[in-house]
C-alpha cells in the first residue's frame, strides 16, 4: 500500500490534502507534514492544504484558498480522518483519485487507496513511516517538525497506552533534524489566561461519581462569561485527568444548537459508547454530540454502566470470597 501511494504522488502534479474538522496537533502534523515531505521532495508539483484555520495551531502552518477548478484532476489524500462526515470541506470527492490515511479503527471505508493502522499512535507517526519506507525521500526539519507534533499531542506527550517502541523510535528520528524543540513546545501548551481562569472553574467544579466516572458540564454562558468559544472549552478535557480513583470522564461543551462531549479514559474502552452518541474514536480517547442536557446525563449514566461493567469483567476469582 505504501508503494502504490507513493506511486500516486509520483504520477500527480496536483496534490490537495485534507484532515478532520475542528483539527488537533495530529490532523495539522500529519497533513502538514505530508505536505511538506512533497513540496521538498518534488518542488514542481503544487500541494494544496484545505480546512478551517485554527488559532492555537496556526504556529505549525496555515491552509491554503483553493478554488474548485483546483480539484480537477487532482489527486486527494486525506489524513487523520476515520469516517466521511468528519473531513473539513466536502470538496474532497471532487479529485481525480481519492487515498485516505488514518489510524483510527474502521468506521467508514472510503477512498480509491486505504491505509489505516489502528495500532499507530498517530497519523503524523505512519507518515513517518511512509517517509522511511521511500529511500528517495528527504525528510527536512519542517516536515520533522510537524510530524513530531502530531505525535506529540496524540501521545499525550507520550503518556498514553498508544505508545509504543516504533513511536520512541520515530520520534528519535524526527528530533535528529535541526528544529527549536523549545520554541514549538512553548507555542504548543501555551494558554491565554481567559483559558487558565476556565481551567480553574473546571477543577472547582467537576464531578466524580463513586464509580469513578468524572464529568463537567460547561454551559454556552459559562464559556461566555470567560470570554471563550467552545473550543476553547473542549481543549481542558485532561485537566482533571490525575485525579485519584478516575478510570473515565467526559467534559460537556455547550455550542449554539448542540452540546460537544469528549470522552477519555484509563481502561474502559469508550469509543462504542461515542458511536451511540454521534461520534467515535479511540478506545480511549473520542468524542460524540449530544443536543440537551438530558441526552449528556444519558450518556454519563451510559459511561457509568461502562465503567462498573469494565470492573466486573476484570475482577479477578479470588476476590469473591464468601
């Protein structure tokens, strides 16, 4: 699969390269930095970058106007993306030939080419791998940089279970190449402080359920009052991640006409329980839609059910005594 890709690069002069909307640093790093790795490598094909801008990540790179004419004959690859109804700027079918790239589980087949490999950390990370599996691919600084990136948030910093000796090994690889690691990390976790006084609400007020289920419910006022959009809410969905006895979580964030969830965990895997609400993702990390509150209180009853089934199912023989 690698091959044929690759095959299709070679043989199209016109590249558009699309991700998921409401982009995280993987969407922006895979897309980027496949991107990159094209422009450097073939100076005189042009390489186009589509979707919504991003304010907390437009330090990695910013997105092109392309206009429709563009897409004729074009080939499309979108990177990061598991299902259709999720790919920023619907123009994606328009191309010549369509490749999708991801690393989340199948939900939705698309594309003329599919590479998807759930057990990656990240998109950025196969991309990587892309690049090694091509001897005559240059990798540069840039493109190492937003690989790097992807990787970096999609690990949590390489914290989470997705981790594994190929990602410290490509990870290795990537920072081998001559950009401020310093500079990207203070542009990456940086906050404004409307953002941190929000975190502060957040850590006030979340719930924590006796079966370890922690949850906050973030109105359009509340955000308001702290001068935030809801995305700015839905990037504090980890700051009560090390809170003693939590095995899962959500955090609500209210938009106009629908609230946004987004769900993690420590064992239980969530990511069925999200395609019951409108979304999907990783076993431990996705993100679903609900419409009112009751819906929310739905899926934390559902999420608590999870939960206490997630400990039946792992309780072990001898500590059913009599």
């Amino acid at each position: 699969m690698l091959e044929k890709i690759f095959e299709e690069i070679k043989a199209s002069q016109t590249i558009i390269i699309h991700r998921h909307v409401r982009p995280d640093p993987d969407a922006f790093g895979s897309q980027g930095g496949l991107a990159t790795l094209i422009k450097d490598n073939f100076p005189e094909k042009k390489v186009w970058l589509t979707g919504e801008k991003s304010e907390s990540l437009d330090f990695l790179l910013t997105m092109d106007t392309v206009a429709d004419e563009i897409y004729q004959d074009a080939l499309v690859i979108v990177c990061d993306t598991a299902n259709r109804e999720r790919i920023d700027d619907q123009r994606f079918t328009q191309g010549r030939k369509l490749i999708k790239i991801d690393h989340h589980p199948v939900v939705d087949s698309y594309g003329d080419l599919e590479w998807v490999d759930p057990s990656s950390s990240s998109t950025s990370e196969m991309i990587a791998r892309f690049c090694r599996s091509q001897p005559q691919l240059k990798l540069t600084p840039q493109a190492a940089r937003l690989l790097f990136a992807g990787i970096v948030g999609d690990t949590g910093r390489f914290q989470y279970s997705n981790v594994t000796p190929e990602t410290f090994e490509t990870a290795a690889e990537l920072v081998r190449q001559p950009f401020d690691r310093q500079d990207f990390f203070n542009h990456l976790y940086r906050n404004n402080v409307n953002v941190l006084h929000l975190n502060g609400y957040v850590l006030q007020n979340f719930t924590l359920t006796p079966e370890g289920v922690g949850f906050i419910k973030l109105s359009l006022d509340t955000i308001r009052h702290f001068h935030l959009q809801s995305s700015d809410a839905s990037s504090l969905v980890n700051c009560f991640s090390s809170a003693e006895n939590l095995k899962a979580w959500v955090l609500f964030s209210e938009e106009e006409g629908l609230i946004r969830a987004r769900i993690r965990s420590k064992g239980p895997e969530i990511h069925l329980l999200a395609a019951n609400y409108h979304g999907g993702g990783h076993p431990m990390a996705s993100g679903a839609t609900v419409y009112n509150w009751e819906e929310a209180d739905q899926l934390i009853a559902d999420l608590r059910a999870l939960v206490r089934h997630d400990d039946e199912a792992t309780e072990t023989p001898g500590s059913l005594e009599s």
